[in-house]
C-alpha cells in the first residue's frame, strides 16, 4: 500500500467506527523508515534499517473514550481496531472534558514547508556509510591527543503522517532528516576523555562537512583534558548553546498545559505576569519551513502556530491541547502531540529563545571569573518549585578567556532565579533540533565543588 492511499484508509476507519454507534472519532496512520549505521575505528560496526507503519484510532461514544491500534493494515486488521476502540469506549468512565477541537478550530497550513526530500531518501547506503567514516576519521587525525573513538555514525529517518477525524478534517505530511555525529576521546597522561559533536538537517546535502563535525568534536574532547574540581563559590555561569537549551526543556515542562490544570508548576497562575529578564522572549513556533518541530497541524488537526510563551519577561501563554485548553477555560494553541493512539499529550513545535545582540567572545570578556558550562549530568530540577541543581562540566573563565577545564561540580538555584538573572544572550542561535538557544549568561549561580 502507497503513502498516497493512507488517507483513504484512514477516513474508512473513521466511517466505520460511526457506524458502530461513535459519536465522533480521529484516526492517525504513521510510517517510518529508519537507518543507522555506525563505524569504530574505520570499521563498520552497526547497520540497521527498520521499517514500521501502524494505524490508531480514538473514539468518543458522548463523553466516553476508547483507544485501539493496529499495524496490521488490511481490511481485517482495521476492522478489529475499530471494533475494540468502540468496545473499550463502552466500558470507560465519563470525561467532561472529553472531545474533538470544535470544528472551527481544524485546519492545516497551506503551502510546502519543506519538511521532506527524496534526496535525503535516496542517498545509497553505501554513500551513508563513507560520510559516517569521514567524520570518525577527521576525528582521529584532528590532534595527536584522540587516541580513540566511540565512533561515527550516520542517522536517518523517512517517514508520513496521516490525521482524519469525524468533523471533516483530513490532512497529510511527509518528513525526512539525518544527521552525522562523531564521538572521539582524548588522552593525556592516564586521563581520558569524550565529547561529541554533529549535524542535522532535512536534506543531507546541507549537512555540515562530516569532516568539520569530527574536528568540531575532537577540539571539543582535548579542551576537556586535565580538568580539575574549583573550589564552591557564587560565581557568573555561562551556558554554551547545546546547554542552554536544556533550561528552554525544564521551561517546556513548567509551561505544559497539564502542570498547569494540575497546579504542578511553579508557573501556574502567572499569566501576565513578570516571570524572567526583561531580555527574554521565548517563542513556541511550529511554522518555520525546514524546521524539525514544524508541521502543518498538530496531532488533533489543528493548525500550528507561532505562539509567544515569554515575551520580554512577561508570561504570556502556556502551551495547550484541547482537554487541558477546556479544563483551564481557554483554547488550544495546536500543541496536541501523540504517538498513533490514545489521548493527545503535549508537545511543542520550534521552541527556542530569542537571539540577543553580543557575540559569545564579547560576553565571555565581560566576565572575570567564572563558570563556562558544555555538559550537564544527572538531573535533579523541581519544576513544581522552580528548584535546580545538576552536575556541570566545562571549562573555567578568567579575566575574559577560557582559563582551563572543570569537572566533578554541581550548579545549583532556582528556575525563577536564573530566569530572572540572565544578564546577556547571544546572537548564535542555531536550529540543532526543536529546541534551540544561543549563548546565555547568567549573573550568579552556586558551583559547588570542593
């Protein structure tokens, strides 16, 4: 069965469970191919090609809900799905709160948003496996110190999404990506240790240089080498890219429509308020083609959108399904997100902060001691009372420059303190992924060491 023929089952699916007695229903129907292969030491060392596709379908008989799903396609096979998720339907218990986005609400973004390119489908294995071996090996010859690698990999995934419900919606997208990662480790004197570092996009032709990825990492693992532990001290933090975007997920998690219904979030009943520095602005925007949290509507059949979470330290919005959307009393923000069945949780498109105007090297020179994180280990942050505090890794600041790695430290305050205590933002805001961020400093945190 082709792509193109999904959406058909799909609205059969649909057809049949209201004729066995639903009130309304959605059904998804997803594909995916995956492929990973993985080289060590210029050695092949995994290969994996998978491929799945599975349907699921939720009904509503008036305010009670079932959930079914299927990887069996045929007629048979959908005809099961339909008949258990109506059965299971009659034996739940009644949700208020229970039902599809009002019809007004369904919608899909018109227009390519370049979510998908056969040439990424296309690379031949062999090709996938050469640029896997590149990196590693850029890696290996980039400073005597890489004496070993935990290897190069290249990543795939092509995939297609199919939503139809009983309202009238019916939508479809396809997507695609890769990404190129090497992961070297340095040596000196007894002492050894790893970084990483890689490259994503849609289309593999605008991959970064496999070769700049395994240099990029190995530079990244030697400036690890010879790290010590600082002694405990309140000092200015600085968290590199890849890190700050970590604080943009514990934000995710406070902004959650379900934290806040359940009043599980130190930023429940904030709406209009000031929770952050005047200079942050955080946007939740699942519209940005070429993106890798952009889509066309989300997991419920409602458009996505952009949608300000923190705008200049005011708290604007929370992210919101409809169930969480009804039981707070407002609307949903197309931020339905969910596997192939069952309730829609919460997700977010391309969640990022917005880029400042300082470089890195002009914040990094305005502080004179203190702390330039590139790792964070364990986790251990409260977002019911904003409490923070995780392992770092990194390297020392002094008088404006990178004075020498630091490891075995914890950081430690609260989320409305460090949101309220940035006090510059870089303008290198890249999109790695769904969550981005650039350069963030903090004024004063805790690093506890020795």
């Amino acid at each position: 069965m082709k792509f193109e023929d999904l959406p058909d089952l799909a609205q059969s699916a649909i057809r049949q469970a209201t004729t066995l007695g639903a009130t309304d229903a959605e059904c998804t129907i997803s594909e995916g191919d995956e492929f990973s292969a993985g080289v060590r030491m210029g050695e092949l060392e995994t290969l994996k090609q998978a491929g799945s596709r599975g349907a699921g379908l939720r009904v509503l008989i008036g305010k009670r809900m079932g959930a079914s799903y299927t990887s069996d396609l045929s007629p048979e096979g959908i005809a099961k799905m339909v008949q258990s998720a109506v059965n299971l339907a009659g034996l739940t218990t009644e949700d208020p709160h229970a039902g599809l986005p009002e019809t007004h609400e369904l919608g899909s973004i018109a227009g390519d948003l370049k979510l998908f390119s056969n040439r990424t489908a296309e690379l031949p294995t062999e090709e996938r496996i050469s640029i896997a071996r590149r990196a590693e090996a850029a890696a290996l010859s980039a400073d005597p110190r890489i004496t070993n690698s935990e290897g190069g990999s290249f990543d795939s995934n092509v995939g297609g999404r199919v939503f139809a419900n009983s309202r009238g919606f019916l939508g479809s997208y396809r997507s695609s990506y890769c990404s190129v990662s090497a992961v070297p480790v340095a040596s000196e004197n007894g002492h050894m240790e790893r970084d990483y570092w890689f490259t994503i996009a849609r289309d593999y032709t605008t991959l970064e240089d496999p070769e700049s990825v395994g240099r990029t990492a190995a530079a990244r693992a030697v400036r690890r080498l010879g790290a010590v532990k600082v002694e405990t001290q309140r000092v200015p933090i600085i968290f590199e890219p890849t890190v700050a975007r970590s604080l943009l997920g514990n934000i995710f998690d406070a902004i959650d429509g379900r934290s806040i219904y359940r009043n599980a979030s130190f930023l429940a009943g904030k709406l209009g308020e000031k929770v952050a520095s005047e200079s942050i602005t955080i946007i939740d925007d699942g519209t940005i083609p070429g993106l890798f949290g952009t889509q066309p509507f989300d997991d419920e059949g409602v458009p996505t959108r952009r949608t300000p979470i923190i705008e200049n330290g005011i708290l604007k919005n929370y992210l919101l399904n409809t169930y969480s959307a009804r039981k707070l009393g407002m609307k949903t923000t197309g931020n339905a997100s969910r596997g192939i069945t069952g309730n829609a949780g919460i997700g977010h498109g391309n969640f990022f902060l917005k880029a400042g105007t300082c470089t890195p090297k002009e914040i990094l020179r305005t502080v004179k001691n203190g702390f330039y994180v590139t790792e964070l280990i364990g986790s251990a942050v409260n977002t019911v009372t904003g409490d923070y505090s995780r392992g770092a890794v990194g390297l020392w600041i002094r008088d404006g420059e990178l004075a020498f790695p630091v490891s075995e430290v914890t950081i430690a305050g609260t989320l409305q303190e460090m949101l309220n205590g940035v006090a510059e933002i870089g303008n290198d805001l890249e999109f790695r992924g769904s969550v981005s961020a650039p350069t963030l400093m903090l004024g004063e945190m805790t690093v506890a060491g020795r």
